[in-house]
C-alpha cells in the first residue's frame, strides 16, 4: 500500500508528515522491504540532500543543530541589541544601519532554516518567498549605506561613493520591478546586482585602508570571512562541495564573524572620533592660551605706548605765546600711537624763535628722537 506524503515551503507547515523546521518523511521499519519516490519541484537549481536517520541518530541531529542555531542566534541577537543601546546613547546612524544589516541577516536565516514557516507564519506559506526577496534588497540597500557613513565615503572615496549610491537606485528600482513584472525577474535582478555592489564595496574598504583610516581594516576582514561563509554554503547547496559542518553552517558561521567585526570595527571608529575631537580640543585650548598671551602682550604694549604718547605730550610747549603783533597757533595728530612730530617756541624780549621738527619713522623710536631734540633746544637756547 503507497502512502502520499507532500511537504515544501510552499506548504501550510501543517501539511508536513512530522512538525520540523526542515523535509523530514517518516519510512516503514527497516525489517521491511521499502520503495520510494522522490519528485521535487523548484524554482530554482540546486542539491537536494537526502539522508537515511534512524530515530536515535535523527534526534542527536536535531539536538546538534539546535545547540548551533541556538549559539547563532543568540550572538547575533546579543549584537544586535548591544548595537541598538549604542545608536540610543550615541545617537550615530552608523549603528542604526548595522542594528538592520544584522537584524535583516537574522530573519533571512531563520526563513531560510525553516524556522520562520514552523513559528511566524505556519499557515501562510505564500508570503516566505516574497519577504526572502525583500530582505535580499534590503541587505543590499543596508550594506551599501552602512559602508557609506562608515568609511565617510563622500569625502574620502567621491567617485566610489557616487557608484555606490548608483548601485543602492538600481537595487530599489528592482525590488520595485518585482510588483510590477514579478518576483523572477527582480530576484534574477538582485542576484546579477549584487557582484557589482560586492566589487564596489570591497574596493572602498581598500582605498580607505590606503589612506590610513583605521577601522576600515575590520570592515575589509569582516566582508572577507562574510563572502567566503556564503560561497561555502552557495557552493554546498549547488552539490560542487559536500554536506559538512564548515559547509552547511557555512552562512551562519561567516555572519558570526561579520557581525563581531562590524561591532569592533564601529567601537574603532568611535574611538577614532574621540580621539580627533580630543585633539581639536587640545588645539583649540593651546590656541586660546596663545590669544591670551597675545592678548595680554597687546594690552601691555598698548600701555607702554599710551605712557610715551603722553610723554610726547609733555615735551610740547603747554601754552603758546601770547604776542599783540601776531597770533600764534599750532595743531598736531600722528599718525601713530607716538611720533616724530616736535614744535617749541622760544620768546625773547625783542624776538620769538620757533621750531618744527619732524623725525624719521614712527613709534617709540622717533618719540625717543623728539625727547632728545627738546633737550639739546633747551640746553642751547
């Protein structure tokens, strides 16, 4: 007698012969004599790994891949939120981007292994395909703005920037595509895009590591470990490598990776920032000190200045003679605090002598020339 079992991710989960994350079929009792068909059907190429359990070495499976998702999830999970608590009290958007780029990362593996079909969404299959379309976009449209306020790719890296924001418009324009000519051709789009954003990205790392910026060495490590994890797991699922632990936690283990490389990489970079603003600090604390002491040798010269005006002052005549046959004025304004200018009058009973002088420069040079012509004018007089 042939019983009909049918099960896929298309499929209410209820539909499945047992209640598990993944394609699990209950055979006959080995002592009996079995025959099986397979029929698969799928969108898309790929190996389908089969594998004989018997009930004792089917439950150490699951109990092994629940330690390691367990151990995935929670780092991820503890990341994430550690990241958030340090976008609230940093407040940069750095962090917010990488709380999207980890938390998309998180829901796209637990579709991916069966856990958002079991949990989220058990009688609504239709939807896995479409929000799978959806978080691959917006990984993309995430990475890519992550990259550009982490390396500050507008000022550093212009041209690089513009092609990456060239790459984030045709990535939204063609997850837009997928509502009007369907979800083929835009993941088709999305996947072909998504060399190009890699090659972009990779080399803005590079160009920043050239100029010396520090933190883009954890970025560049961080997108190494994540696309060799990915392409181990890409490479398995395509049969071209074989079903091993390095191999189907592939993804999961290049995403660990990732996501405590992006952490250290921004914890660099904040620490990069304090670091320059402590410093304009200091500079701008040793230039106030400089304006003071300039400030200070400004009003001391200011002083000594305003005591040899007011001594240039003094060695001109205080009154003006006071003759009937002429009247005498005489007006002066120097061009500097203290110049060079002199005048001095002389009277005699039958006569009256006037001086003018003028010395050469300004300053306290020719106040000092002025000084000593009032002397000798009244030493010979």
């Amino acid at each position: 007698q042939w019983r009909h079992m049918k099960a896929g991710m298309t499929l209410p989960h209820a539909s499945r012969p047992l209640p598990t994350r993944t394609l699990v079929f209950p055979l006959s009792p080995a002592d009996e004599p079995n025959m099986a068909f397979l029929r698969v059907a799928a969108s898309y190429g790929g190996r389908v790994p089969l594998r004989l359990w018997s009930l004792a070495g089917f439950a150490g499976h699951v109990r092994v891949s629940q330690l390691v998702f367990g151990l995935f999830y929670g780092v991820m999970g503890v990341m994430t939120l550690y990241n958030l608590f340090l976008f609230v009290s940093l407040n940069d958007r750095s962090y917010l981007y990488y709380v999207l780029f980890v938390g998309q990362a998180c829901l796209g593996w637990f579709i991916l292994n069966g856990f958002a079909g079991q949990y989220l969404w058990p009688g609504a299959p239709s939807i896995t395909l479409p929000v799978l379309l959806l978080l691959a976009g917006a990984g993309h449209l995430v990475g890519i703005r992550f990259t550009q306020l982490f390396l500050d790719t507008p000022r550093s890296v212009p041209r690089l920037h513009r092609a990456l924001s060239v790459l984030m418009g045709l990535t939204a324009l063609f997850l837009m595509l997928g509502l009007v000519v369907g979800r083929s051709i835009s993941w088709s789009l999305i996947t072909l895009i998504s060399l190009p954003i890699v090659i972009v990205t990779l080399w803005s790392q590079g160009a920043r590591m050239r100029q010396g910026y520090r933190p883009a060495r954890y970025l560049f490590t961080a997108s190494v470990a994540l696309i060799l994890g990915l392409t181990t797991f890409t490479l398995m699922t395509m049969g071209v490598l074989p079903a091993a632990v390095w191999t189907v936690y592939g993804g999961q283990i290049g995403w660990v990776v990732t996501s405590v490389l992006f952490s250290l990489g921004l914890a660099d970079r904040i620490k990069l920032l304090r670091e320059e603003k402590e410093y304009q600090q200091e500079q701008a604390l040793a230039a106030g000190v400089r304006a003071e002491r300039l400030a200070a040798a400004d009003a001391r010269k200011a002083d000594e200045l305003n005591a040899a005006r007011e001594l240039q002052h003094r060695l001109l005549p205080e009154m003006l003679p006071d003759l009937p046959f002429v009247e005498v004025a005489a007006w002066q304004r120097t061009a500097t605090e203290v110049g060079g200018d002199y005048y001095d009058f002389l009277e005699n009973p039958d006569s009256l002598l006037g001086v003018i002088g003028d010395a050469t420069g300004h300053g306290a040079s020719a106040g000092l020339v002025v000084a000593c012509t009032k002397a000798a004018f009244l030493a010979t007089a």
